[in-house]
C-alpha cells in the first residue's frame, strides 16, 4: 500500500512538473532583446494591448495633423512669396496675409 501511493505522488508531482513548465516564462538574454512585446493571453494584458493600440493611433492621428499644419503654412508662405514676386512688395497686411 504504501508503495502504491509513493508512485502516485511521484505521478502527480511530474504531472504537475509539466503543466507549469507549459505557463512558464522564457527567460530573454540581455543581448538579444526581443522586437515585439510577449502578453500572456488575460483580461488585463488585453486591456493593456487595448490601450497600446489607442495610444499609437493617437500618436498616428497627431503626427497626421502636425505634417498638415505644416503643409497649410507651407502653401500660406507660398501665397505670400507669389504675392511678393508679382508687385515687388512685401505684403503687410493680415487680410494678405492670412488669404
């Protein structure tokens, strides 16, 4: 009897053995750091790659409206040196300048 439940208890520590080695975590070295970031698959860690996706899209939708402001200052300044080259004068005025 007594063997019999040594074999079972050496049956349930490997069986536990290896299905915590499935959820370990595998360590990176230092050197090769990886390009992408690992989750493990919970309800948090899908909040979390929730708000990574929010948040570069935001920083995808400011950088969209910095290159466009610079673009209408671009074509503002385009305006003004077209203004400039046809009268030979340098336009002072706000209603010239902000046409």
């Amino acid at each position: 009897m007594m063997k019999a439940s040594m074999w079972g208890a050496v049956a349930v520590t490997i069986l536990i053995l290896l299905g915590a080695a499935a959820y370990a975590e595998e360590i990176v070295p230092p050197d090769k750091v990886p390009d992408v970031d690992i989750f493990t698959l919970n309800r948090k860690s899908a909040e979390t790659l929730y708000e990574m996706k929010k948040k570069r899209l935001k920083a995808v939708e400011a950088q969209k409206a910095a290159d466009e402001e610079k673009k209408r200052k671009q074509e503002k300044q385009a305006k003004v040196d077209k203004i400039q080259r046809k009268t030979g004068r340098t336009p002072t005025s706000w209603q010239v300048l902000n046409r």
